[in-house]
C-alpha cells in the first residue's frame, strides 16, 4: 500500500493518535451510549488502519473487516436517522458514516476477490513484483492505467473528501485550544482531524505510488 517507510511511520503514528484519543474519551468519565458506540467503532477503525498499513496486516483476510466497517456504516446512518436531534448531531453521524464506509472501501481494494477489478497483465504483474502479496498495489497500478474510470473517481473523491476534512477538523481544534473550550472536545477534534489526515494518505497511496 505505502513502499515510503517514514511515510508509512507518519500513518501509523496519526492512527494511533486517534485511537488513543478514542480510548481517553470512553475511559475519562461516563457518557451517553451513543458516544460510547460512536468512540469504540473510531478506535476499531483506527486499530484497523494501523494493521492495513503495513504490508503483513495488508496480507490478512480483508471480507471480515470490510463487512464489520459496512456494519458501522450502517449503525451510523441509523443513528444520524433516528437518534440525532440537530441538524449539527445529524451531520457528525452522516460523517462518521462516510469515514466506516471509506474503511470498508479500503479493505475492499486490498482482496482482488472482493472487488473484481483487473488491469492489464503487464500492469498486474509489475505491481506484484514491487508490492506482493498486496492487492492495494494492483489498484495502485491499475489506477492510473487500465482501471475503469469509476474506481479512480471514488480514490480522488475520497482524497479530496478527507483532505478537506483534516483542513477543517485542524481549524477546529486550534480555534478551541486559542478560546480555551473544554480539553475533551478540543482533544476530540485532534483525533478527527489525525483520522482524516491518515485516510487522505491512504487515498493518496490508491492513485499514486508513495
């Protein structure tokens, strides 16, 4: 997925950032179940990016994982149908919806079997020399070869998305920090913002070669 070490360091260093802040959130004081469900999916989903990233994680079973994050997208639609009560609350729910979703996407393009999508085999077998046993190097390649155009579409969607995402959880966080608004809700914004950060990466690494 990502060949750069350092590169590949930084990702794991911004989701566990996430996941520890997660953690903190469920474990500081009592909250609302919703909030417990909504921190424990991040925290999988940061778990789950950690392992993806290096290239033994990269060769685990992905239809289990995939399935658990379109579970969580699911339970995260729900609640922004049925338990939010703001328009605020239903946008975060609806966020937190897309992120599960781009989870599942991600582990969808690491299993060939799950997404049936092939390149030439030239393309195919030069990226299995440089990255084997990773599917996510195939798409990799074939993105910006002989994949069809929709896959690249939902890659640079996904780039733009969370790139615009971390641009606006950073703003977030700092405003908090200079108004001095509670640590939890600034510390929370620090987490969107390194998870959003990590899946821009992500993304990147599915058009181009880092």
């Amino acid at each position: 997925m990502i060949s750069d070490p350092v590169l590949r360091w930084v990702v794991t260093g911004l989701f566990v950032l996430s996941a520890a802040e997660c953690g903190y959130a469920i474990l500081a004081k009592r909250r609302p179940w919703t909030m417990v469900v909504s921190h424990g999916l991040h925290f999988a989903m940061s778990v789950a990016m950690v392992v993806m990233v290096w290239p033994r994680g990269a060769q685990l079973p992905a239809s289990g994982p995939m399935l658990l994050f379109l579970w969580a997208t699911a339970v995260f639609a729900t609640m922004a149908l049925v338990v939010a009560r703001t328009p605020t609350l239903r946008l975060q729910y609806g966020y937190n919806s897309l992120m599960m979703l781009a989870t599942a996407w991600m582990y969808a393009l690491m299993d060939d079997d799950l997404l049936t999508i092939r390149s030439g085999t030239q393309s195919v077998a030069h990226s299995g020399a440089a990255l084997p046993g990773t599917g996510m190097a195939t798409m990799t390649m074939s993105a910006s070869g002989g994949s069809p155009a929709w896959l690249g579409a939902i890659n640079w969607c996904g780039t733009v998305t969370f790139a615009a995402a971390a641009v606006f959880w950073t703003h977030k966080h700092i405003v908090e920090r200079l108004q001095g608004i509670g640590r939890s809700r600034s510390l929370g914004s620090l987490g969107q913002a390194a998870m959003a950060a990590g899946m821009t990466i992500l993304f990147v690494a599915t058009l181009f070669r880092i």
